[in-house]
C-alpha cells in the first residue's frame, strides 16, 4: 500500500499557505477599512510579504481578494494601490447602505429581544457621555456598534453581508469621523440615536424605518459635504500616500 505521507505533507502546506493568506487579507482589510491606509497607498507585494513574514503567494491571493471586495486597485504593469472611490461612487453606496439600515430598523423594531435593547442602551449611554465631554472621536468608536447591533437584531444574514461588503468599500470608520467633525453634527447625530432605539422599544416598525432614514440622510449630507472640502484640497500634483508597510 502507498504511503500517504506525501499527500498529508501536501495537505499540511496547503493548509499554512491558506491560513497565511487569511491573515494578511483579514489585517490588510481591517487597515484599510479603519482609514491607517489611506486611499492611493501604494501596496508593494515584496513589501507586504517581509512585513508579514510569508512568501508573496499568500500576499498576491490576498490582494486578489480585497480586489474582488473593492478595495483595492491592481494596475497592470504599474503595480497595486489601496482603492480611491469617486465622489460620485462614494454617493451611490452611501444611499444603499442607508436603505439596508432603514430596514433593518425596521425588522429590529419588529421583535427585538431584551439583550439587544440592554446593550443598546448602554451604547447610548456611553455614546451622550462621549457627546457631552465633545469627544467626537470616542463617539466615532461607538457609532458603528449601534447600526451593528440593528443589523444583527435584523436577523436577515443577507443584509447583514450585503452591509458589511458596501461599508467595508466605504472604509465606514472614516467616514463617520468625517462627517462627525462637522460643525454641530455630534449632538445631533446622538439624539437620532436616541429617537431610533426609542422607536424599537416601541416596537414602532414605520417609526423605526423613519428615523433610520432620517438619520442616514443628515449623516450623507455631512459625510460629503467633508468629502468634497477634502477633494478640493487634492491636487493632481499630490505625491501618492507612503505605504505604511515596511
């Protein structure tokens, strides 16, 4: 009978180089969702690979994935740079993650379960502290695990997933600081928080839909009211970002 020790050693490396491609897609998503690498950072394969400490296979099937989810950019024979959506881009995917939010509001406030309610308030509570210190960056920390908590009391996977793939192209985090540093938006945008779980504890689906709506269409306003006063301080003479990999 053949041994199957070549096969097991085959299953093995497969196996590492998976695991290796995993942690480098799931870090690099994670840097370039939270804003640490900016649009137009220049991603060098040979770069990525000494930082992470793997061959550059993991690193290029990586890339090819965070390709494939929009984030970045693989230029034929110039080389591969973290994603800059257009301003227009950026407009169309705010407005869509805003309809999948009002309705998660809505299915939330349908049948939302004592925990969720628990640990919403307390998001709130933590979040008008932050609000009252003008601490608009803690803020900024607790906005995305409120909407999370109505997407998961949602309870529709799908829109979860379909969610999570637009805000990740979005990079959410930034944009969330950006559109808090408005003049006047931290307050506001708190008490819309407010107004939405209200609406949940009353089990109010239309109510809940409303707010979220209402809520999302100020956050889009700021948002690129912030992103066009940023884009006018772009110029085609820019250098691009230095990569933070090293």
């Amino acid at each position: 009978m053949a041994s199957t020790e070549p096969f097991r050693v085959h299953q093995q490396l497969v196996g590492a180089r998976r695991n290796a491609r995993s942690v480098v897609f799931e870090e690099l998503r994670r840097m370039i969702t939270s804003g640490e690498l900016e649009p137009d950072t220049p991603l060098s394969e040979t770069r990525l690979a000494k930082h992470f400490a793997v061959s550059r296979t993991p690193v290029r099937e990586a890339l090819k994935e965070l390709q494939a989810e929009g984030l970045v950019e693989i230029r034929a024979q110039v080389g591969t740079f973290v994603s800059r959506p257009s301003l227009q881009h950026v407009d169309e995917m705010v407005i869509v993650t805003g309809l999948l939010e009002s309705k998660a509001a809505g299915l939330t406030a349908a049948n939302p379960s004592d925990e969720l309610l628990g640990l919403m308030a307390e998001n709130l509570r933590d979040s008008e502290e932050a609000a009252s210190r003008g601490d608009a960056d803690a803020y900024a920390l607790l906005v995305p695990r409120f909407h999370d908590l109505i997407l998961s009391g949602s309870g529709n996977s799908t829109l979860r997933r379909l969610h999570k793939l637009l805000a990740n192209q979005l990079a959410y985090p930034s944009l969330v600081r950006s559109s808090l540093h408005q003049p006047g938006r931290l307050p506001k945008s708190v008490a819309e928080h407010r107004s939405i779980y209200e609406a949940i504890c009353a089990h109010d689906v239309e109510r809940a839909e409303r707010e979220m709506t209402s809520h999302v269409q100020f956050s889009h306003e700021n948002t690129m009211r912030a992103l066009r006063d940023a884009d006018r301080e772009i110029t085609g003479d820019l250098p691009r970002a230095e990569s933070r990999l090293s």
